[in-house]
C-alpha cells in the first residue's frame, strides 16, 4: 500500500472513531444522562442518537468535521449535515528523524490536510482537537 493512500486511510479511521464515540455514549448511558443531553441538546425531539450528534455539533466544530469526513468518505455523497464549505486534501512532505548514533533522516511522508472555510487544519491538528474535546466532555458528564 503506497504511503499516500495510509495516509487517507489512518485519516478515515480516526474521523470515523472520533465520530463514532457518540453512538457508544449515547449507547451507553442511562436513561437520566440521554435525558440531560436531550435538555441540553438544540434537537431534544429527535430519535436515535441524534440528540447527543445535534449537541455535539453545537459544541465542538471539530468534530462536526470528523462527522462530515466520516459519512462524507463511507458514502461518497452526504444528505444530511452536509458542510460544503469542509474539505480534505493529500499532501507530500518529509519527516525528519533522528537517529540513536545522531544521525539525521529524511522519511519522504504524506499528510492529509482538512479546510474549513478560511481555516486549515493537520489531520493530526483535527483529530488532537477531537481527542481534547471528548477528553472534557468525559468530565463534564462525569463519564470517567
């Protein structure tokens, strides 16, 4: 597998874990915790997990990308909470490491980078934010 396309798919699998996490806490609460993030959430009506997404969406713009990059790479075309202001994007670069006898490398790399209106992002950029966000919001709702 060429590096180019690892590098799509590490980025597909974290956007898709990212996201995924909802469903797995909306799976996983009791029925007082869904009712807290319906009252919280701005589509308290909705069915599913829905009203945990609307809220997620609501409060962290990174993980409405990941949602976007997720349902955008698993089915091409999104009809629902489509952003067409986000896309993504491959590009070359190079990593530089150092070896233990001091010498350095070169390591020819590629990264995916995501747009968000006037706003660029690393894959690693997004996906840490991601990581941030649900880190805090394991502590908010007392989940960890």
């Amino acid at each position: 597998m060429s590096p180019c396309t690892v590098a799509s798919y590490r980025a597909f699998n974290c956007a898709v874990t990212a996201w995924s996490i909802c469903d797995w806490v909306w799976n996983a609460a009791d029925p007082d915790l869904r009712e807290r993030f319906r009252a919280e959430s701005p589509n308290p009506n909705a069915t599913g997990s829905e009203p945990l997404a609307s809220l997620l969406r609501e409060q962290s713009r990174e993980l409405a990308i990941c949602q976007q990059l997720a349902n955008g790479s698993k089915h091409f075309i999104l009809d629902r909470h489509n952003d067409p202001t986000v896309s993504s994007y491959r590009s070359a670069g190079v990593s530089f490491y150092l070896s233990d006898d001091g010498k350095g490398h070169s390591v020819p790399t590629y990264g995916v980078f995501i747009e968000d209106s006037d706003r660029t992002y690393s894959d690693l950029g997004l996906f840490s934010r991601a990581r941030d966000f649900w880190l805090g919001f394991f502590k908010r709702y007392r989940l960890i």
